[in-house]
C-alpha cells in the first residue's frame, strides 16, 4: 500500500471541501481499500464518510423509500420499511457478497463503484430511482454509464438514494460461488408508468431488456417471456460463463423474478 493522508469529517460539506483531484471517498471500502494494499490503486488522500451521520438512514412517505448513502447493506436487509415497501429490495441486498461484505459495505459505496457485477444497480434502473448528489438529483438510466463509470463529478458526492416504491418487483441471480457477485442478475418492477426489467453482470453495465419489458406490460406472467431472448454480441464473456451462456441465463433469471415479483 502507499502511503496517503486521511482524514474523516463529521459533514457533508466538510467532506466535499476537503477532497482533491488525487483524493478519493472512502465509503465501506469493500472494493477500494482491497485495491489499494495490492499498490492497484493510489491516492494523496483518503476522506473517510464512516462519522457523517446524516448519510445514514432509511425513510419511507408513502410513496418513496429513501435510504442515505452510508446505510450498510445489512441494515437495508434487515429494515422493517424496506421489507414492507420493497420487499425484492430487501431480497436483493440480503444476498449481496458475504454476512462481511454486508456488515461494512454501503449503498452509496456500491453504486459509485458501479461494478459491472454489482446487485443495486439493477435494482435502481427497474425501480426509476434518484441519485442525490450535494451538487444535484441524477436519475439511475443517468448515473450508470459505463464499466466501473459513473456521472458523478470530481468531488461530487451521493448522499441518499430514493426508491418510487411500485406495485410489485422481483429479483433473481445467479452468482459467482466464490465473490457471490452476480454472473447474471435480474431485477423486475411493474410501478404506475409501466414495467422496467433491468440485468446486471451480463454486460459491462447495468441494462435495460426491452422486449421483455414490452412483453410484462401486456402480460406480467413468467408466459410472456417465452421465446425472448438476449443478443449475445455485447455481453461479457471470462473464464466464469460465456457470452451466450449469459445471454440464456437473462431468460431464466428473468423468469424467477416475475414469478417472485408475483
């Protein structure tokens, strides 16, 4: 590891004052501090959010659910108001890595990292979600761009995330055995305007399935998706599961998750 400067502020804006060009954010470090004692990764400082309590917390008004940047994955697991609102949210994040990673990682720190592989980002493009940032309000089609990319500015920092809760929603993966990232990961929601079905860790980034958005929304049945399938040709392909074996398992995880959604 290299050598840095830290530094852990009590606020938001202290934080954001503090943070320079070569400086990073340090949320539950599940992915960054891994990288930096493998000398992968270097920063001059580390500014760390771990004593910014109002990044914390989990609230519902009838219609949203909101959840601060450093809610730990455990504890959006174990919410009452997250089961009773979004109850696949809860789901979702329960089977995120291992009991470690959920006790130290953080909603704010996964998705800022926007690991190709990552459970939340699905979960934030079906449900609509809103980043909040201390700069401003990103939606979640916004926010993820590409592998490992996000829209967040130098300096820019998230600061809850809120959740349109909707009328029914679904998730299913398929891990790794070994980092339980997702091989594949399907995340469906049916809300007011219609039905969002997003994949993540078949493609460098979370997507939208289209065809089997348009399918659920005519029909929201696991028959509705029968014959769609997934183009192949963008889809990562390593020593874990092929291109086209990613492609077929969008079909299945999809189907588990509207028939769990129902």
């Amino acid at each position: 590891m290299y050598s840095f400067d830290y530094e852990r502020p009590t606020g938001t804006n202290e934080a954001a004052s503090t943070i320079g060009a070569d400086d990073r954010f340090l949320a539950g470090g599940q992915t960054l501090i891994p990288t930096l004692k493998l000398r992968l990764s270097q920063v001059d400082k580390l500014v760390d959010l771990g004593g910014i309590e109002e990044l914390r917390g989990i609230s519902t008004n009838g219609s949203e659910l909101t959840i601060g940047a450093m809610t730990t994955h455990v504890t959006v697991a174990n919410s009452a108001e997250v089961k009773s609102a979004i109850p696949a949210l809860a789901y979702l994040v329960s089977h995120v890595g291992d009991a470690q990673v959920r006790n130290r990682g953080t909603i704010g720190g996964s998705i800022a990292n926007n690991d190709p592989a990552a459970d939340y980002p699905a979960a934030l493009v079906a449900l609509g979600a809103t980043v909040h940032t201390n700069k401003r309000s990103i939606s979640a089609e916004d926010f993820f761009v590409d592998l490992f990319e996000t829209a967040l500015e130098e300096g820019e920092l998230i600061t809850k995330v809120a959740f349109p809760i909707p009328e029914k929603a679904g998730y299913s993966k398929f891990p790794n055995p070994a980092s339980r990232f997702a091989l594949v990961g399907v995340f469906v929601a049916k809300t007011a305007s219609g039905v969002k079905v997003a994949v993540t860790g078949a493609g460098p980034c979370v997507f939208r399935q289209s065809a089997m958005e348009e399918a659920l929304s005519g029909n929201f049945s696991v028959d509705a998706l029968s014959g769609i399938t997934t183009d192949a040709s963008n889809l990562n392909a390593d020593i874990h599961a092929s291109a086209e074996y990613r492609a077929n398992l969008v079909s299945v995880m999809a189907a588990r998750a509207v028939k769990a959604a129902s």
